[in-house]
C-alpha cells in the first residue's frame, strides 16, 4: 500500500510516546503495549468486558472532498486466540472538532490469526472524501475479546495513495486493494484478487481463463475523457505460466456510452518470472467522452491466471508545450516515432530511463556519428525559434561526448529547406544530460523534424528519453534593410535560462567577428529586460553572406544561437555607400570618379654619422592610409544630400563594390573641394575631392533605429506642433532625439 504522507503524527500512528493520540471507545482501555509490529511500542485495546474494542483518533486531520483516501493498520493477539476480527473506517466532518459525521467509510473486517502474529495483509478502506468533508477521524475495531483480552494495533495510516494523484481510475480499481469491484469478466475469463502476490500493497487483481483463446476484463466504470487528447495506459503484470501473450487496451466510448474504437497497445510475450509493465498510448476520437481499461490475455488452456496490479490510466504526461506525441517523447511502447539514419541501431530497453518504464537504447556501431531522427515532422510557424532537447545517457566515463542537434525543415510539399544545427558538449563523467538547441524557422517553413547525432561515438550503448520540441529557444533572424544598405536583426527568446545580459556580434564569412554597435554602444553587455529585442547593423560589409550571433549570459554561464546567413546587396558597380556609422540616416551613395591611390607614410629618421657611409634610422610603425578619392553628384539633391553627410565632420564609413578588391574603410575627410565640371551656372554637375586619412572604427552608440517609425512619432507628439517644438531638424524626428 502506498500512502507517501501519513496525515496522522508519528505518535498517533506508532504510539512510541504515549497514547495521547487516540481516544478510547466503549468496553475499551487504551495503554502503550511492548510489542509492536514497527519500532517499539504498539497501542494496547484491553476489552473491559466480553465483546468490542474501538478506539479513534483524538485529533481530526484536514481532508479534500473528492480526493480518494486510504487507511489501514496492522493488529495482533497479545495471546493467542480464535474467532477475533479488525477493521478500520474513516468518518468524515465538516469541523475540525464537534458536530455529527457526514457519513462513515468501514472497510472490510479482517480475521486475526489464531496466534500472536501480526495480521497481513491488515484491515484496509480506499474512500472518498464526500461533499463537503474537510475533516477526518480514523477508527480501529476488534471484535470477540473476553473480558479483560488484550489486542495490539500499530502503524496506523490514513492518506492519499500515491497513484491517486495520477491515474483517473482511483487507487481501488488500479490495485484491487479493496475490492474487485471496479473490474467485470467480459469474455472468457473470471476475476478475483490474491494476496500471495502482488506489485504494490498488499493485493493484485488476477484474472483466470474459462477456457483457452481470448479474455478480457474491463474496468466496471466507464472514465469521463476529452476527444482529441492523448491518453496513456499502464499496468504491472505477471502471468500464471511461463510465458503468456498479454495486452492493455483503451475503449472509447460516445456520449451514449456507445462503444467507438479501442486503442490496442503491443501483444508481447510476458514472461512469468516476474513483474513487467506494459503500456498503451492512444488519442480519444473526435465523439469519444468516455472509456474503459481492458486487460487481455491469449489463454492456451482453460484455468490459466494472470495476475495485474498498479493499472492506471492518465492524460499522456506530455512535457508542456512540446509538440511530439507522446510515444515519440517517451518511447514507452517501441521506437516507431523514431528512425535510425546512420551509425547506430535503436531498440526499446528497460535498462535505464528518465520517466516512464522505458527509454531508447542507440548501439553505436563505430566509426560513423550516430543519428536518430523523429519520424513525423510537426508543424511551425515562419520566423519562430524552435527549442529541442531530450534526455541522453552517455557510460563512457572521462569522455567529453559531443551532440548535434539538427533541425530539419520542411515547406509545404514535405521538401527540405534547409538544416539548423547545434552543437553541445557533455562533461566526462558518465550519467543523464540534457543536449538542448534552438532553432528559427525559415519564412517559407511548414514543419519540422528534429534529429540527436552524437559524434565519434565509438562503440557503445546510448539511453534517450523525454525528448521534446516546442516554440522558445534563442533565436535570431537578420533581414536586409532595404533601400539602406543595413540588417534588421531580431532576438526572441533571451530570458531562456534566466541569464542577466547578452551580446550581439557580426560574423563574416571568414569567421571575423565584430560587436554590433547599439544604441549606447558596442552590444557586448547588454541587460536582459525581456524576451525579445531588436537591433540595426549598418556597418555590415556588402555583397558577401554574413551571420549574427548572440550570447545571453551570466558570468561564464551562457547559451548562444545564429541567424541564417544575409547578404546585403551591393550597389552599382560603379558607386560606393558613404556612410556616418553613429548617424546612419547620414549616408550617401556616390559614384566614383577617381579610387584612392593610398599612401601609407614612413615615420623615421635618417641621421647621418661622421665617419661612417650608411646612416642609422629610428623608425615608428607607419601611417595609417591616406588618399584622395573624386566623386561626381548630377543635382542639386545630391549636392545637398553630400554636403549634409559631410557636415558634421564625424567618421565616415566607405564601402566598396566586392569586386574592386578594396576593403571597407573607416576615414576622416579633409578640406572638400566642389568643382564645377561645366562652367554654366544652369549645369549642375558636380566633381568632389575628398581627401581621406584612414582612422579606428568609431566609439559611441548608435543613433536611429530601424524600428522607429512613424508610429513612434505619432505615439509619442500630441500634434505636429509638438514635433516642431520638440525636434529642431528631421534628424531629430529620425532618432528620436529631442533639440
């Protein structure tokens, strides 16, 4: 019998101090007796006269109506003698003390042994709290003493059994503790219960075969269910015989408690050497509002038994959120929801597990990774971050272990677009963890498969269990700012793991890294506020695929994810895009008339020595480039448009077509020179000399965004008198700046 919490105190149940926590009945005294069936004390019943013991419990416990309780005690002769019985029952109030039980639940009385042995299995009753029960007292009973007889009662228990938080078929009919009555012999078959053996407690069900073929008992009650809701069945079983074909299944009903369809687990072989536990995973259909529980056996002959405990049925234990079934999650019925792609065989195993009974075994076979992928790919969203995790074992001690999680997606047809991956690394010591990685969906992605590949195995045997996928995760999806030669890139998912910061970096296609430059500066620390946060990249180079990653952390704790790769276009092959990466409303692409030719000056002194032919020279790292570069502008936009990008003298970015072979440039600009090309004032041709010294990638933060927009202006002035007053250019309304 399972009952975790005993709501009675420890005196109360083992009488080990006194007797304080029971009240004597009528023809009773109560004393502490020296035997006992646990520690060293047990509570003493002395019958006053011929006839009936009671005593109940002085204080009330606090009880849940409609929670199913259980309580029972164990009782014995002081000496021996014949014709005695125990019994507990449970009386339910709705005070803590006073009034009148709203009702009584007796179990079935007991017959003690005609000795001092303590009485097994013990008296037992499985209730539930009626409406409006909040309080509950336990009473023992012993019937047949003589006047002045002596009876011993200890360990006595009153609380919820453990099955009773899960299964919805209640701790009586999943255990046949109490009674067979939540069972019915529908075919070939009878039912009763054993006490010689049993799973849990004290009592199994058992089922015996009228003749030999098919039998089947369902549970006596038909189980309120929701259509479209995954369900999951359990029993502990051990046949009569060597071995015996066995199966669970679930019947659904419809609303007239027509039978629908039944969902059938596996018909293994049971062997009869022990207990095993079998399991059925079903959906309830579209009509279905209630079901049974029906254990089947294949009987090759008439009397043969099979005996069951702990059967249980519950809403499948899905991992919240996760989109797999649950089979697929858990592998308590077979590996069907998973196939092996390479390196490895799969196979269902009892040897190790995280929940359930079961988890997939992955025997390596050398050489290659190993990889198991999902079979049925689930549906997603476009430009929503996917998280996928399970849990792997790995026995291979002092052995980093490196693992793949690969994110497969599909379009609508099924076809592949593309495959995200993600790489995690155990310790090197042997035991459970947790590869997690994450994942955005591509705008034109339908659905999802998900795969683990463990690299360089060797050859061993993996355990995988409780694998899920679900929409969260880190994820970061970078978008081409048209028109502006920039990125757009948005973060989703950065309170995952409860880190504090996180920082955003550029990665070329050469693995160069470089900070993206945010609103206060470089985004290397930036505090995490919430979920999701959006930047703008407008010194990314041009032409060529680039990544952003980001990294949430705290301390040296941290998880990381990377957008696809973007490329943003270049111009014609004939400009360059000018830009002021501080103030990136400020830029401009120019044609070139005239590339730089670039000097990069010696900084050294040659001093001459008497006496000597060859002077000694005193040298410094050179200069940083300088050159000069022309550029042409055809109107009066474009010479007000260069004028306004070189007005506020800050650095400058140059970004030059990829085929030019010249790299980007930060450059300070000197004294400007506008040239007239035709001299007529009606032509408004222009050639510009820019003189360029190369210097660092400015400090500072970023000023605009990609994400203001005119909403952000309405949002913020009551009228257009409020912009004017508050801003004092249109760069102002730009970046928000007030002034």
């Amino acid at each position: 019998m399972t009952v975790p919490t005993n709501l009675l105190s420890a005196n109360t149940s083992g009488i080990e101090t006194s007797t304080a926590g029971w009240t004597a009945g009528a023809n009773t005294t109560l004393s502490q007796n020296s035997r006992f069936y646990q520690g060293a004390k047990s509570l003493g019943l002395t019958a006053t006269a011929a006839g009936t013991v009671t005593a109940t419990t002085a204080t009330r416990v606090a009880v849940v109506a409609g929670t199913e309780y259980q309580a029972y005690g164990f009782f014995a002769n002081v000496v021996a003698a014949s014709g005695r019985t125990s019994a507990v029952s449970v009386s339910w109030y709705a005070g803590s003390s006073g009034g009148t039980a709203i009702s009584t639940s007796a179990g079935a009385a007991t017959a003690l042994a005609n000795s001092t042995a303590w009485n097994t299995p013990p008296p037992q009753v499985t209730a539930v709290a009626p409406a409006g029960a909040a309080w509950a007292a336990l009473t023992i009973t012993v019937t047949g003493l003589s006047a002045g007889a002596v009876v011993a009662a200890d360990v006595m228990t009153l609380g919820v059994p453990t099955i009773t938080a899960t299964s919805i078929l209640g701790y009586n009919t999943s255990s046949a503790e109490t009674d067979t009555s939540g069972w019915s012999a529908i075919t070939n078959a009878s039912v009763d219960r054993v006490s010689t053996d049993s799973w849990e407690g004290w009592y199994s069900l058992r089922t015996t075969a009228t003749a030999a073929g098919g039998t089947r008992a369902n549970t006596s009650a038909l189980y309120t269910v929701t259509p479209s809701t995954e369900y999951v069945a359990h029993a502990m079983v051990r046949p009569g015989i060597t071995s015996m074909d066995v199966q669970i299944q679930i019947r659904w009903y419809d609303v007239g408690g027509v039978f629908i369809s039944g969902s059938d687990g596996p018909w293994p072989a049971m062997p009869g050497s022990g207990w095993t536990r079998i399991t059925v995973i079903g959906t309830a259909p579209v009509g279905a509002v209630s079901a049974r529980v029906s254990l089947q056996t294949t009987a090759t002959a008439s009397a043969q038994t099979c005996l069951w405990d702990m059967v249980s049925l519950l809403p499948a234990p899905r991992i919240p959120g996760s989109l797999l079934s649950y089979g697929t999650q858990s592998i308590e019925t077979g590996t069907t929801g998973w196939t092996a792609v390479s390196g490895c065989t799969i196979s269902r195993t009892t040897a190790a597990q995280i929940q359930g009974a079961s988890s997939m075994a992955i025997a390596t076979t050398g050489g290659a990774n190993a990889t198991v992928r999902t079979v049925t790919a689930v549906p997603v969203t476009p430009r929503i971050a996917y998280k996928a995790t399970a849990y792997l074992y790995h026995g291979t001690s002092a052995v980093n272990v490196d693992v793949d999680v690969l994110f497969t997606w599909l379009d609508t047809s099924g076809v592949e677009i593309t495959t995200g991956t993600y790489r995690w690394t155990t310790s090197t010591l042997a035991g459970w963890y947790t590869p997690m990685g994450a994942d955005v969906a591509p705008d034109n992605a339908a659905s999802l498969r998900v795969a683990f590949r463990i690299l360089s195995p060797g050859t061993a045997t993996y355990y995988l269990d409780e694998a899920s996928v679900m929409p969260g995760g880190i994820g970061v999806i970078a978008d081409v700012i048209t028109g502006e030669y920039g990125a757009a890139i948005s973060l989703q998912g950065l309170t995952t793991g409860g880190h504090t910061h996180y920082g955003l970096w550029r990665v070329r296609d050469d693995g160069a890294m470089t900070a993206v430059r945010g609103e206060t500066g470089d985004m290397t620390a930036v505090p995490i506020t919430g979920d999701l946060a959006v930047a703008a990249d407008y010194e990314a180079p041009l032409g060529v695929p680039i990544v952003y990653s980001v990294r949430v952390y705290t301390g040296s704790d941290y998880l990381r994810a990377a957008s696809r790769p973007v490329t943003i276009p270049e111009p014609p092959v004939t400009d360059v895009v000018v830009k002021d990466p501080v103030q990136p409303v400020r830029s401009s692409t120019l044609t070139v008339d005239t590339v730089p030719d670039w000097t990069r000056s010696a900084r050294q002194g040659v001093h001459q020595i008497s006496g000597r032919a060859t002077p000694i020279v005193i040298t410094d790292v050179r200069t940083s480039r300088t050159g000069t570069m022309t550029v042409v502008t055809a109107t009066r936009d474009d010479i007000t448009r260069l004028w306004w990008l070189l007005a506020s003298g800050n650095t400058l970015l140059i970004q030059w077509p990829s085929t030019w072979g010249e790299q980007d440039v930060y450059v300070q600009v000197g004294d400007v020179q506008e040239t007239h090309i035709v001299r007529w004032a009606k032509y408004q041709d222009r050639t510009w000399t820019l003189p360029l010294i190369e210097v660092d990638r400015p400090i500072g933060g970023l000023v605009g965004s990609a994400t203001r927009t005119w909403a952000s202006v309405e949002t913020e002035s009551t009228d257009w008198l409020d912009v004017l007053t508050t801003h004092s250019t249109w760069l102002g309304v730009y970046s928000g700046e007030v002034g």
